[in-house]
C-alpha cells in the first residue's frame, strides 16, 4: 500500500499515524509500534493526560519508527523531516528526539538533532517521557517487556557496546531518576498489569 499525501496530512490524528505507520513499516516494525501505542494509551490513562496532549502522544507512538519505512538515513529524523514537511512540528520534534536519539546520533557521529529540531518543552516534554517509557516497555513484536530483557535482546542483536545498548541504558538511567517515571516504567512493564 502506498503513502497518499492526505495520509502524511492526517499524521496528526490517530487513525492517521496509524494508517501511515502500516503503509510505511514492516511486519515486525509495525507489531512493535501497535505495542507502543497500546502502552502509550495506558500510560496516558494514568496520568490522566488531557485529551490533546493523549492525541498527539498517540501519534508520536504509532510514527516513532515511521522513518525506517522512508530512508536508509537515521530514522528519527527522516520519520521527523517528512512530519515537518507535512506541517507537524510538534509531532516532528517528538519523533525526532525519542529514546534519546539525540544522543545516539552524536554517538554515531552524525549532526546534531537540536540544531534541526529543538528538544521538546512545556507539555511535550511530558509526553516525550511518556513516549520513551512506552517504547522503553514494548519488545521488538509488539509484546509487553521490561527493560532487561529489551536492554539483552539489544545486546544479542547489535553487541553489548554498540551505540544502541549505550543509547538504551542512557535512556533507563534518565527515565528511572525520575519517580513518576520509573513507577511507569514499573506499571507498564508488568505482564500482570491492568492498566
């Protein structure tokens, strides 16, 4: 199925991102994304997020890993450029700085993401933390993980020291120094969990 612009249009509603997000990712890729909006819902349902900001942490969640379906380049920012292009800035900048992309790309020696895309403030810093802890509690199917079992399923596939193990523990040590956060991470990594 090709991308139509009305989809890259829409990438601001729900039903939107996600219809970009199955045009534009493979099988594995898209399971994954379903995880993370399905844990990106439930988080949003226990901080009681407001109803705008629960919209775009939604499309940020199903768009997160948009850009491998677009480029070979670094997917953060091809999925982030081509929501700027659509006239998505907020969305952009989320997707642009999840899972602390902004320090892998400087691991990996490429540009710096803050110069194009200025790190989420104010409300959307909020959700960017939502967004990592959903993608931080969501395996590589779409399956509900804890983040030692997602950090050793990363070091089987790219080897303990590769920019993306270092990324990822980067990622934990923010998001666990943070209460709120870590009881989320906590919550929703949880198979028994029924939020």
């Amino acid at each position: 199925m090709g991308v139509t612009p009305t989809q890259w249009r829409d990438a601001d509603d729900p039903k939107g991102a996600h219809a970009l997000c199955e045009a534009l990712c493979g099988d594995d890729r898209y399971e994954h994304s379903r995880g993370v909006a399905q844990q990106a819902t439930r988080a949003a349902g226990l901080v009681r997020l407001p109803a705008d900001e629960r919209r775009r942490l939604l499309c940020a969640a199903w768009l997160h890993d948009v850009g491998y379906g677009i480029s070979d380049g670094y997917h953060p920012i091809s999925g982030a450029r081509a929501l700027r292009m659509a006239g998505h800035k907020e969305l952009a900048r989320l997707v642009a700085h999840h899972s602390s992309a902004a320090l892998r790309a400087q691991m990996l020696g490429l540009p710096s993401v803050e110069d194009e895309f200025p790190f989420p403030v104010g409300p959307d810093r909020g959700l960017l933390d939502l967004l990592d802890v959903s993608d931080l509690t969501t395996g590589p199917r779409g399956a509900r993980i804890d983040p030692a079992t997602r950090l050793r399923g990363i070091a089987d596939r790219h080897g303990p020291g590769s920019p993306s193990v270092r990324m990822l523990v980067a990622n934990v040590n923010r998001l666990e120094a943070q209460p709120d956060t870590r009881s989320l991470v906590e919550i929703l990594s949880s198979t028994t969990s029924t939020a």
